[in-house]
C-alpha cells in the first residue's frame, strides 16, 4: 500500500509539473528535462507512468473532465446544469493548473501527435444530453435545435475565456459567463420559464435544474 501511495503522488507530482510547463509555454516549447527538474523525480520515475510527452498531455486533457464530475449525480439534470457546469469551469481556470493546461492543449489540438478533437467532442455531447432533457422538459423554445446550442455554448466559452485570459488574466471570466447566459437564456427559453434559471449559475444565484 506504501508503495502504491508513492506511485501515486509521484504521478500527481509528475502532472502537476507538466501542466505548469504546458500551461506556461505550450506543448511545443515544454521539455520533459523542464518537466523533470519542476517535479524533482528521475527520468526512470517520470518513464515508469508516462511513455511520452504526449501520453502526459492526453493524461491533463482527460484532466478537465474531473470538473463536471459532481454534477453527474444529480436527479433531474437540464439548463440549469449546463450553466452551473460553465461557472464550474471558470472557476477551475482561475484556479487549477491542470485545467488550464489541459484546456490549452486542446485549444493547440495539432501541435502534438493526435489531434485533441474528441476533447471538444465529449463536452458538446455532455452539453447536448443536458439539453436534450431541458428541451423534454419544456424549458427550451421548440424550435431549438439542441445540437446546434450544445456547440454554440462550448464554442462560445472557448472563444469567452480567450478572451479573458488575453484581456484579464481570466479575472473576469465569472462575469463574461454569466452575460454569455443572460444572452442565451433570452433566446432560447419560453419567457414564462425564464425565472427558473440563474445566469450567474445556481452556487452563486437562485436557479436550479
């Protein structure tokens, strides 16, 4: 047990480096001697978990998906979630290291060996089942196509939190999410249900699924 605990914060501690690096440089300009020397392990150490530099930007892309786990058990998901799940997500960018490097090697899909399209793919599909059960539940126009917003709201958070990094360092990201929504929430859903959503998510805001 000892020495699976080892192994296992040896890893961490190798992916915490690797997402500083990346999220500092890119994919291209970080070097597994960087990688090395930031997480204080050996060359064998970081080979015994990671066979290349690729194997460990595909470790921190499947990285950002830890943030909408504690939405999944949720009774009732819908619109309500989508949007606590883009608030969760901001946050995380302010905050965690893995996300933001995880993000941005999917955002630099083609710079290392296997293009990251499937990444964009899982969110629009995590999206779109939320929005599927919204539209079942009479919360969105029916008209909406539910596909088309599931990749209008991840296309639109990707271009929003750009934006804030160039602009603000993300400070502002909270705020640009929160009027992406009050914009799509007034396109999208019936009026006489608009009350039931917060733009500023459900943690910060009333709302809920």
């Amino acid at each position: 047990m000892a020495r699976q605990e080892r192994a296992e914060q040896t890893r961490s501690a190798i992916l915490q480096a690797a997402a500083r690096r990346f999220d500092e440089v890119g994919f291209a300009a970080a070097s597994l001697s960087d990688i090395l020397a930031e997480a204080g392990v050996t060359k064998g150490a970081l080979y015994f978990h990671f066979k290349a530099k690729e194997d460990l930007a595909d470790a921190l892309i499947d990285e950002q998906f830890r943030v909408w786990e504690s939405l999944s058990g949720i009774d009732n998901p819908g619109l309500q979630t989508v949007i606590d799940l883009g608030h969760r997500l901001a946050i995380s960018l302010q905050h965690d290291v893995r996300v933001r490097a995880g993000i941005r090697l999917v955002i630099e899909q083609g710079s290392f060996l296997l293009p990251a399209s499937s990444a964009y793919q899982q969110w629009i599909d995590t999206v779109r089942s939320f929005l599927l059960a919204a539209k079942a539940a009479g919360d969105l126009r029916k008209e909406v196509d539910v596909h088309q917003l599931a990749q209008l709201v991840i296309g639109s958070f990707t271009g929003i939190q750009l934006t804030s990094q160039v602009l603000t360092g993300r400070a502002d990201l909270p705020e640009r999410v929160t009027f992406m929504w009050e914009t799509i929430l007034s396109s999208v859903v019936p009026p006489r249900r608009r009350h039931k959503f917060s733009a500023a998510g459900a943690l910060i805001g009333a709302g809920s699924s």
